[in-house]
C-alpha cells in the first residue's frame, strides 16, 4: 500500500516551522468552529444573561445614579463590562471540551501526533476567541437596540476584536490548564462556577476602580478582565477615552498579550496529563 | 557493512507504576519489522499501559521503549512521526463528518495539500465509506467508526501502528470487516502492528507473533504455532493463555477495566 523504504526517510508530514505551526494551530480551531456552525442554539442561550444585564440591571442603575462614570451614561459604561463577562463565561468553560475528548479516545489521538502541544493548545484557545467574537456581536446589537452610542470607527472596532480575541485567549487557555489539572467534568464545572464571579466582581466590568477599596483595587488589577474592559471602554464609547479609561491602551493589549504567553506556556506543559 | 535496522519495536525491562499498583513489570521484548503482534493478557494485564508508553502518552517509570530506535522519552516528536495509533476508546469525532475526522489528522500531520485530498479519498475507498463521508459520525455503526479510526491512523503512512482492541464491542460481521483491514494492511507488508486483544480467535487468525501478559509481567512470547506445540501437539492458543495467565479472581484492577471496556462496547453498540 505504500512503499516502505521511503516511510522512514521520508515521513508523511513535511518539516516543522511557523507555517506548519500555524497550520497545525489553525486546523485545531477550525474543527471547533466547524461544530459550532453546526449547533447554534449555544449562541442563543448565551444572550440571555447579557440581556439580564443591560436591560435589568443597566437599565435600574442608571435610573439610581448611584455609580459615578464621569459624564458617561450607565448603560454605556456599563456595555464593554457585560460584553468582556459575557466574553469570560464561554472562555472559562473552554476546557470541558478536552475533557471530554479525554472521556473519548480523541486527545490521546491529538496527543500521539507529531503536532506540538503548544499548536493544540493555541488552536482550542483560539476556538474559544471565536465564539467569544460571535457572542461580542450579539451584546454590541443589543446595546444599539438598547439606544447606546458606540464608536463605529473601522479602527476602534478591528482594536475591540483583538481585546475580545486576546481576552477569550487568556481564559480559554487558563480553563486548558485547570482541565488538565482536574480532569473530570464535575471537578471542572465546579472550578469554573467557583472562579467567574470572583474576577467579574474583582474588575471594573460593573463599576470603576476608582469606587473599590483599596485591596479590591489590587486584586482586579491582578485581573485580565480589568485590562480588557478598560481597553474596550477607550475603544468603544464616543468619548475621551481618558473620561472611562484609566490604564492605557499598550498597556492594556501589553498585559493581555504577556499574559496569554504565559498561560499558553503552562497549558502545553500540562497538557500531557489529560492523556495520562 | 551496513547496520542491521533496529527493531519496530523495543522494550528493555520496561517499568511503569501508578502509585501501588505496577501496571508494566519488567517487560523486554523486541518486534522486528513487518510483523503483526498480539499483545495478550486479561483486563488489567497492562496492554493499554504499554501502548501509552510506545505511542509516547505515558512516561515510563524505568526501563526503555524505543520505535525504529527511537527513544519514547528522549526522541518523542521522531516517534510520533513514526506511528498511527488507534485508542482503545472511541476516538472518531462524533460531532464531525467522517471527512472532516480524516483532515483533521492530515493537517495535525501537516501532509501538503495535494497528498492530503489524495489520501483522504483513498482513505474513504479503502474503508469503504464514500457514502457516508459526509455524515455526522455519530450515525455512523461501531464497524464503520473503528474503520475510520483506522484511516485516520495510517493517513501519513505510519511505520508501525498501534490498534488498542481493535474489535472490542463490535458485532460478528464488523469485527470481520475490521479484521480484513488488519489483514490489508499486513498484506502490504508496509507496516509493522501491535494490536492489543483478548481474544484468543483474533489472535490466532491476525498475528505472526503474540506476546502475552500477565498483571504486568511478559509471561510468554512468539509465533501461535510454536506456543501451541509447546503444550503439546494438539494445544489451542486459548489452552496456551489459560496455562500461562492466573486466575481472573486475581487480577488486581479488573473492575475498573471491565466497567471502561463495557462502556466502550455501549458507546459502539
Ligand atoms: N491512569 C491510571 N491510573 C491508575 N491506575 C491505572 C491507570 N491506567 C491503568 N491503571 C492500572 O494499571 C493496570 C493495567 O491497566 P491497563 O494497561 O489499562 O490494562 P489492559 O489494557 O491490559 O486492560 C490496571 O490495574 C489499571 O487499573
Ligand atoms: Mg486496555
């Protein structure tokens, strides 16, 4: 069927390099999204809780006026943090995906292939920034249809979609690592439900750092959320960015790019375990 | 004068524990190139154990496991160039089409475009699956899945392939199908195979060589046929299994193997 001799001089798959890499990365999230197009309905039981949150919440708070956002209605403060939570929850629950391909043979599979760890985790990760792309579609409608004022500027927008893609990285990749730890569905959603309120409340998606106390301060500036959601602020609303951003925005794409580096280093060192 | 090519296959006083149970004890064993071997034993024996070793899944505890001469630890991406390996779980995609399953593997092996469109057509004629290569997997029966597994394995052309009961929950009529994939790929004298069995019947009908274990430890190893004439002139491999293996009260592990095999089998239906 296919000539020995020449099987081991030259084995099927072409050298390494980025081109592969990136092939092998790609090839990883594009069987991800290929299910995704197939089973939509996720899409639309995820736009429930934001839709809670704008209409509900946004809606009654801003009537309060209990939240100083510097000249800038509630509600639009408010869209960049429901949109980067709603961003958080799919990525966070990422992982489940290797866990059961784990239950399955399919990641022993993966994992017996010459692809490096690193594509296999950079190519669920990236899955995860795609449907978070999806789901940042769907907050950025309902908050038109809300009456919010966004910045449409082709620049400002292609920047928010690399916040959404590097802040879905960053937890997908962190959701990788804890699946690799825990290793059963149960443990994991339990992690999962455990750590999303946690760093929703510690960031500035509700209010901004300058109400919290001063350890809270701390802690969300520990938080990618923070970075991400302060990125998305300058971005996204029609004012001076300064008037709802305070960190910067190189440092805000600099601490999610370090940040997604790192984790997609530890996820590849721990991403044998799955198998084991 | 040229050296003799190493062996498919290596082990030397392989070892591997998980805590206190010693899954691989102290097994050496060498396949040469071209054969089909069963590896032997009962839930529990260990085979899965060693495939994870060789398919580089698994880090030995002490010992060596080396591919064509490749070392499973110190040469692990040389290894996984060389190998195809089909779990013991179902490892097809069932969210994905039969096609979509096949590119997958051709792109995580990054076979250029041409040879991939190739081979994955060949792949589907071969397995007989042209119909359904557009179908979810999970219509698929468990005979059509374990044959797209193992399409999806030999796509990059694998020096030796590794089959982890390749038959387990299958119905009569797919293990037969199965069975003369095995026997293709043999036939093509193009790749050496361990597959992992406990079935004696498929043994005997696939295998050149058979090694068998017994919690953990080689206990007996060669062709059927010379297995057989050692116990005595009208011996069955099944005779040669039961003299050489202990009772299944005590096997250490069982119940947690019967009860992953079993649902295998549901999942195969
Ligand atoms: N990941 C693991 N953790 C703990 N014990 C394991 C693990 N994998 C296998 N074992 C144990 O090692 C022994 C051999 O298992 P295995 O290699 O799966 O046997 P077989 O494939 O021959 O049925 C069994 O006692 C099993 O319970
Ligand atoms: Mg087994």
């Amino acid at each position: 069927m296919w000539p020995t001799a020449s099987a081991e001089s030259a084995p099927g798959g072409r050298g390494g390099g980025a081109a592969a890499f990136a092939r092998q990365t790609f090839a990883v999230a594009e069987m991800e999204l290929r299910k995704l197009r197939r089973d939509p309905t996720e899409l639309a039981t995820r736009a429930v809780q934001p839709i809670l949150w704008l209409v509900v919440f946004g809606e009654v708070m801003a009537r309060a006026r209990l939240i100083d956002t510097g000249g800038t209605s509630y509600l639009a403060f408010l869209v960049p943090g429901v949109l980067a939570q709603s961003v958080l929850f799919i990525a966070i629950f990422n992982g489940i995906s290797v866990i059961w391909e784990r239950d399955l043979g399919i990641i022993h599979k993966f994992l017996a292939s010459p692809a490096p760890r690193t594509a296999l985790v950079l190519g669920k990760a990236l899955s995860g920034g795609a449907r978070a792309l999806v789901q940042a579609i769907v907050v950025l409608l309902l908050a038109v249809l809300l009456g919010v004022r966004l910045s449409w500027s082709p620049l400002h927008l292609s920047g928010a979609v690399a916040l959404v893609l590097l802040g879905a990285m960053v937890f997908s990749s962190f959701s990788l690592s804890v699946a690799c730890i825990v290793k059963t569905r149960e443990r994991f959603m339990g992690v999962g439900q455990v750590l999303t309120m946690p760093l929703f409340f510690a960031s500035n998606a509700i209010y901004p750092t300058s109400l919290m106390p001063g350890w809270l301060k701390v802690v969300s500036h520990l938080n990618p959320l923070t970075y991400q959601i302060d990125g998305l602020r300058a971005l996204l609303l029609p004012v001076p960015a300064a008037t709802v951003a305070h960190i910067g925005l190189a440092s805000d794409y600099g601490v999610l790019a370090v940040t997604l580096l790192a984790l997609v280093a530890v996820a590849a060192q721990l991403y044998p375990n799955i198998a084991r | 004068m040229p050296m003799p090519a190493p062996p498919a296959i290596a082990l030397e006083q392989l070892v591997r524990r998980f805590g206190p149970v010693t899954a691989v004890d102290h097994v050496s064993l060498a396949i040469g190139r071209g054969v089909v071997c069963g590896l032997l034993g009962r839930n529990g024996a260990g085979k899965t154990t060693i495939v994870k070793i060789l398919t580089t899944l698994l880090p030995p505890t002490s010992g060596s496991a080396r591919v064509c001469g490749c070392d499973v630890l110190r040469s692990a991406t040389e290894v996984r160039r060389l190998i195809g390996y089909v779990p013991q779980a179902l490892s097809a995609d069932a969210e994905l089409t039969g096609y979509e399953n096949l590119l997958v593997m051709a792109k995580l092996y990054d076979l250029p475009r041409g040879v991939r469109a190739q081979r994955i057509e060949e792949a589907l004629a071969l397995m007989g699956l042209e119909h359904a290569a557009h179908r979810l997997v999970h219509t698929y029966s468990g005979g059509m899945i374990r044959s797209l597994e193992i399409a999806q394995s030999t796509l990059h052309r694998p020096t030796v392939l590794f089959l982890d009961e390749p038959t387990v929950g299958l119905d009569p009529l797919a293990r037969q199908t199965v069975w003369q994939h095995i026997a293709r790929l043999k036939e093509s004298q193009s790749c050496t195979i361990l597959l992992t069995t406990h079935y004696m019947d498929e043994a005997e009908h696939l295998c050149d060589e058979v090694a068998i274990l017994d919690q953990g430890r080689l206990v007996a190893s060669g062709s059927p046929q010379a297995l057989e004439r050692s116990l005595g002139p009208s011996a069955t491999l099944d005779e040669v299994f039961t003299h050489f293996t202990q009772g299944e009260a005590e096997v250490a592990g069982a119940y947690d193997e019967t009860s992953r095999t079993r649902h295998v089998a549901d999942r195969l239906g």
